[in-house]
C-alpha cells in the first residue's frame, strides 16, 4: 500500500473521543493527530477542552497550537497539512490515530476530496448579501438551487452558505456534487463512541460550567489582546464567543454559560448526523469502561488489517 493505514476516532464533542484515542496511541506505539478545528489555535486550550500535556501519556501529539488565532484555518491548508504529518508519523514506524470531530477536516485527510476554485470577487459579492440581507436570504437562494445543500448547512451559518453559492456560480454543479463520496483515499479505520442524548447533554452542561470556573474568561481576554478577533474562524469558536460577549457587558457570567451549552448541544447534533451517515464508522457503546472500549477499538482494528484495510466501502 502506498499510504499507511490510519485510526481514526471521531464523533460528538463530550462523548469521549480524547481518551479513547490516547488509550489507544499508548497500545499501538502511534502518535496522535488533532482533527479538531479549534485546537489548531495557540492559546485556545480551556474553551477547546485541549487535553493538558500532563494528561496526555506520554503520546505525542500533533497540529495543536500550530496557528495564531488572527490565521484563518481552511479545510484545504488541514488536508495539506495533515497528510504530510501523517506520511512523517508512518514513516517513523508509529501508527497514526487521528482524533477530533470536525467532519470535513477529517473526510479532507480520510476520504477522496478536491477542492473546486475559488473566485474573490464571486465571495465578495455573495458575502457583501449576507451582510447586506442576513443569512436567510442566502439559505432561500441556496435552498432554490441545491435543496441538500440548503439541509445540511442549515440557514445561519453565513460562511459555509457563501461558499455554497460560490461553488455552484462557478461550476454549475450542485455544491453537494463537490462533497466527499464515501470512498477512502488512503486505507483507515474510523471507530467512534456512541453516547445517549441525555447523557450528552449532561456532559455538555457540566464542561461548559467547568470552563467558565477553570478561566475561560480570562484566557479570552488575553486572546483579544493577541488579535483574537481579528480571525473569522477563532472569534467564532464556541465558548469564546460567549466570553467575549461577557468582557463586552452582553451577558453575565451564568447567561453566559448557559449559552456556551446550549450552542454546544448544537455542534453535538451536527456532528452525530454527520458520522451518522457514514456506514463505515465502527460505533462503540460510549458509556462503556474505557478498558472494554479500547479492547472493542483494538479487535476492529485487528479485522480491519486482517482484511487488507480495503479502500473503498461498498456501503
């Protein structure tokens, strides 16, 4: 094979996903690989829930702290990023276990997925009626030319509406057309943990009160003073964006928090729609012994190589 084979565990925010991969770079000998689009910030350790260093078992760990948060991270520059640092952890004799729930960021390194051409002056325009009109226009035009598109991105995510309606401008083609199939471009194993939704919630509820308690204020305010706001992608990230509202006198500290988990549950169910509709996804039993979930992880990933790691799913 030409590419090393990878694991990868994935899934909602809260359901486990660190540990497990920690757990299971530990018995593999294999290095961990953050597929998380925010913890690619330096600085944003708290309201990311990056795992300290003390905690991390001696397991390296790769593309954390490896962006200022005024730099934009974009699908295209992690795909080239992080096939380069998994191509350098295989060629060490590690295994690479990428871990994170950011869908795209993780089909963009897993999966077949080119990017179409972009325009400036095709975004702006689009970009200059989102401003202009609110997302509901755009989400209306998008719903008009690409229905699924229009499903998946929901209508108040302003930034992935644009590109949207630019990726149709400039093809002609459904923006869906441009997604990625299920189709492995390198050979993987994809195990993720699954969580009841009242568990979830419960978890999402209690991280987001920790944050706050642990100076999740405080590290906001000195990511201003470095330009936090600056960045479209960091400035957005949940937690933060409630924090800034606070230093800001938007809200109080409880409103705060309250608004944090209640965006959170909002992440966590896109992301289990997202992995839910992949049939590939090896799902474990999350409430389950961290010890009985990687045994669970360590069996799939024995058949997997057993069975050659095949490179396409043929559902």
């Amino acid at each position: 094979m030409s590419s090393p084979p990878v694991l990868a565990v994935v899934g909602a925010t809260a359901s486990g996903k660190s540990r497990l991969a920690i757990e299971l770079a530990s018995v593999l000998g294999g290095e961990l690989v953050n597929a998380d689009a925010m913890q690619v910030y330096r600085g944003m350790d708290i309201g990311t829930a990056k795992t300290p260093p003390e905690e991390r078992g001696g397991v390296p760990h790769h593309l954390l702290d490896v962006l200022d948060v005024r730099e934009d991270a974009s699908v295209a520059w992690y795909q080239e990023t992080a096939t380069g640092v998994i191509d350098d952890v295989a060629s060490r004799g590690a295994v690479p276990v990428l871990a994170g729930g950011s869908g795209l960021y993780l089909r963009s390194v897993l999966d077949v997925l080119e990017f179409p051409a972009t325009d400036p002056e095709v975004r702006a325009r689009w970009e200059a009626v989102g401003e202009q009109e609110g997302p509901g226009l755009l989400h209306r035009r998008l719903l008009d030319l690409d229905p699924d598109a229009a499903a998946r991105i929901g209508s108040r995510n302003t930034r992935r509406l644009v590109r949207a309606l630019e990726v149709i401008e400039l093809t002609g083609r459904p923006y869906t057309a441009s997604l990625p199939q299920y189709t492995y471009a390198r050979p993987a194993l994809q195990i993720a943990l699954g969580v009841p939704r009242e568990v979830l919630v419960e978890r999402i509820a209690d991280r987001a009160a920790q944050m706050f308690a642990s100076g999740l204020i405080e590290e906001t305010a000195r990511l201003r003073e470095a330009g936090l706001e600056e960045g479209v992608t960091a400035s957005r990230a949940v937690g933060y964006a409630q924090a800034l509202a606070v230093l800001d006198g938007e809200l109080d500290v409880d409103g705060a928090i309250a608004a944090t988990a209640i965006a959170t549950r909002q992440v966590a169910r896109r992301q289990t729609s997202w992995f839910g509709r992949d049939p590939r996804i090896v799902w474990l039993d999350g409430l389950a012994p961290v010890a009985e979930q990687v045994e669970a992880a360590l069996a799939a990933w024995d058949g997997a190589r057993a069975a050659g790691f095949p490179s396409t799913d043929e559902g």
